[in-house]
C-alpha cells in the first residue's frame, strides 16, 4: 500500500487538509484509509456499555459489529505502543493511507505549517518532509526548497500527493 504523511503542530489545520483531500482523491475511485496519531488518552467506548465492561473485564481485544461499520479495539495492557508499519498492516488493501502524525516515520510527509501558531517549521529537521502547505508567504528564514503549496489549494495537494505515491 502507498503511504503518505500529513504533519505539522497541534491546530495548525492537519485534520482539516484531510478533510479536504479525502473527497478529491475519493473522486478518482481510489480506496483510501487514515491513520490518526495521537498523543493523548483517547476511548471510543463509553462506561457502562457491554464493549466497556469486557475490556474492563480483561479482553485484550473487543471487536464491534453492526450493518453499517465495524471497530476493533485492542487494550495495550503495558504493551509498546504500535508503529505505523503495524498500524498499516491492520487495513484492508487499499490505495493509499494517509497519515496523520507519525512525525518521525520515514514516509513522504507534507508539513502543515502556521507561522501564527508561533512554532518553528518541522521541515529543516525532518529530511522525510517533501512539501509544505501554509496559509501564507513562506518565511524567508529558514530557507525551504520543497514544494511549497496555499493550504487552500486541495487539488494541487492531492496532485502531489497522488505524484508523489506514483497513483494516477
């Protein structure tokens, strides 16, 4: 499977470049799935339901399944956290998986950068990041000779994105 990174700081606009791509590169006919990076505590069950109560229980794995979706919920318990290898190995064959985070996997990356969030720009230090989206003028200082795109120009990203991964 084609794999290809989104990253950038916390609320520098990642999630919404993605939901902006998704619908162009759904358009082609391609299957693509998403992987969501996170650093923080997260649970998609809630107390009290049956899946909550068996991983409460013990379950090393909970699997929900109704007509319309399925999750699989693995517990941790201690374990390493997954990389991203692991991760992508639990999809379906698709097209392509874009990545949200995993700043520091070997993958082609566009960063989303805001010089208005007041962070320094990923790509002097990150030699996977290929492109950069911003809302504005690039700085000057540091110097960046990757392609350079307006974060609101969805179909010139998913042109790269799709060039990049070498998808039609």
């Amino acid at each position: 499977m084609n794999v290809f990174g989104i990253a950038g700081y916390s609320g520098s606009g990642k999630t919404t470049l993605l939901e902006k791509l998704l619908p162009l590169i759904v358009a082609r006919g391609l299957r693509v799935s998403v992987i969501k990076h996170t650093h923080h505590h997260f649970d998609i069950d809630r107390p009290g339901k049956d899946s909550f109560r068996h991983r409460q229980a013990g379950a090393s794995e909970v699997l929900l399944a109704s007509a319309s979706r399925w999750v699989l919920m693995n517990e941790l318990r201690g374990a390493p956290e997954p990389s991203l290898a692991e991760c992508v190995a639990h999809f379906a064959p698709c097209d392509l998986v874009l990545v949200e985070g995993f700043k520091g996997e070997e993958i082609p990356t566009l960063e989303v950068y805001r010089p208005a969030n007041g962070k320094p720009p990923l790509w002097p230090d990150h030699r996977q990041i290929v492109a950069v989206a911003c809302d504005q003028k690039l700085p000057s200082s540091p110097p960046c000779d990757l392609a350079a795109f307006d974060l609101n120009d969805a179909p010139a990203i998913v042109r790269f994105v799709l060039d990049a991964v070498q998808l039609p």
